[in-house]
C-alpha cells in the first residue's frame, strides 16, 4: 500500500497532468457556457425524439451535452485518484496513455448513464404527455427528483461507493497490478466511473429539475461533490446534505399553492 501513497513533493510530469485535466475541465465550462447560450440548450432541457434521423440528432446532443456536464462537474472531483496511479505508473514510458485510458474509462461510464438518463427523460415526457395531471404539475418532478436524492443520501450504497471514492489508494492498491496495463488502466478507470456514479448519480439528475444550462447550479453541485469525495469533512456531509434536498423538496410542493389536486 505504501508504494501507491500520493508523493507530497510535486514533479514536473505531475504538474503536467493536472494542468492538462485542469484544463480540460475548464474547457468542458466554457463550452457549457456557450451551450447555454446556443439554440442547442433545448435538446438538454426538454428531450424528445423526433422520427427519422432527427432522434439520433437529438439524442446526440442529449449525450454529448450530459458528457460536457461530466468533464465540468465529476473529472476534477477524480483528481486525486489521478493523482495516485500517475505516482503508481511513474516509471513507465506509457505513462501518459495509461492514465489517459484511466481518463476515457471514467468518462465512458458517465456517458452510459447519460445514454439511460435519455431513456428515462423520453418515457416521462411520454407519460406526461399521456398523463394531463402531470402536465399541469409539472413541479411533481422536481420536488420527486429532489425528495430521492435527499433519500439516497442516507443509503448504505451511498456510504459504500463513497467510502471507495474516497480512497483513492487503496482503490488503486486493489485494481492495479501492471502485468496488463492497457486493459487494466482502461478497468480502473470503469470500476471508478462505476463507484463514482453510484456515489453521486442522484446529485447529477438535480441537473434536470435545476435547469441543464445553469452554470451555477452546476458550480454548487460539483463543488459538494467534490468536498463529499475528497475533504476530511465530506463524509460527514452525506446527511446534512441529505436533509438539506428533502427540505427543498418540501419547500418545492409547499410552493405549489395546495394545487396538488
């Protein structure tokens, strides 16, 4: 376990790589940014499915937009994890690719759950529309999306995923061994995004009833997030965070005016 401890001093090559994902991230901002700002932000706020080749238009841009939010929001929040296994693979000359693999792994699990997250997006929309009662309601969905993650917070599946995102070298220590780099680099990096979503997947469907184009909403979220899965207090703020959300879940349905019926 010793040899995969983070290095406190800082190398040239680890600067690098967190410029290089520092970087990323910030670009990942920017084009949120201009996707707020482009006639494209629809797609992401109220998704559907056109016929024809219009559906897989449409759902591309679901996803890539989900996959922009991922970058922004959930990547740096893995940096430590980074951090340990370039330490862990210093001495290799592949270095950099392993720990790109690592990068496209992470990502490639988000971007499954944006896939379902799409799915799931369409079938409300359709029951909505099937459904007069949730159409005049449409806060149901919010004060739902917000009541549920406020739950899940108190979950043991929440406190196990958290409690392996919040350790980063034991994880590494577990699924790293170096005999199949590729392949293993690429596996870490799913087993990751796997531990990640089922830590913090509640928090990134608020997106939704928050509005998908709001930056600030999404330097909140990705801000608690990442104290949750780095910071010595963070494992204590599952809770408070949990009541917090089913407080305003709360406030959301004492704000409908009683029109519930």
């Amino acid at each position: 376990m010793k040899g995969f401890a983070p290095a406190l001093r800082t190398d040239p090559e680890r600067m690098l790589l967190l410029v290089l994902l520092g970087g990323l991230s910030a670009l990942a901002w920017f084009a949120l940014w201009r996707w707020g700002h482009s006639p494209y932000l629809h797609y992401t706020h109220h998704p559907h499915a056109p016929p024809g080749d219009g559906a897989l238009f449409a759902a591309s841009l679901f996803v890539g937009g989900w996959t922009l939010m991922t970058v922004a929001m959930m990547l740096p929040t893995s940096l430590p994890l980074l951090a340990v296994f370039a330490r862990a693979v210093e001495r290799r000359r592949d270095r950099p690719l392993l720990v790109g693999l690592v990068v496209v792994g992470y990502l490639a699990v988000w971007a499954a759950v944006g896939v379902l997250a799409y799915g799931l997006a369409l079938v409300i929309r359709s029951v909505a529309g099937r459904t007069p009662w949730i159409g005049e309601h449409g806060w149901v969905l919010g004060a739902v999306t917000l009541v549920g993650a406020g739950l899940y917070q108190f979950t043991r599946l929440k406190g196990r995923c958290l409690d392996r995102c919040r350790s980063p070298s034991r994880f590494v220590a577990e699924h790293w061994s170096g005999e199949r780099p590729g392949g293993e680099a690429l596996r870490l990096g799913v087993q990751h995004g796997v531990f990640c979503v089922g830590c913090c997947w509640t928090l990134m469907l608020l997106m939704f009833p928050l509005g998908a184009g709001n930056l600030g909403w999404m330097l909140l979220l990705g801000g608690l997030m990442a104290v949750e899965k780095n910071l010595p207090m963070g494992r204590a703020l599952a809770r408070p965070l949990g009541w917090a959300l089913l407080v305003l879940g709360a406030v959301v349905i004492v704000r409908a005016d009683g029109h519930l019926w």
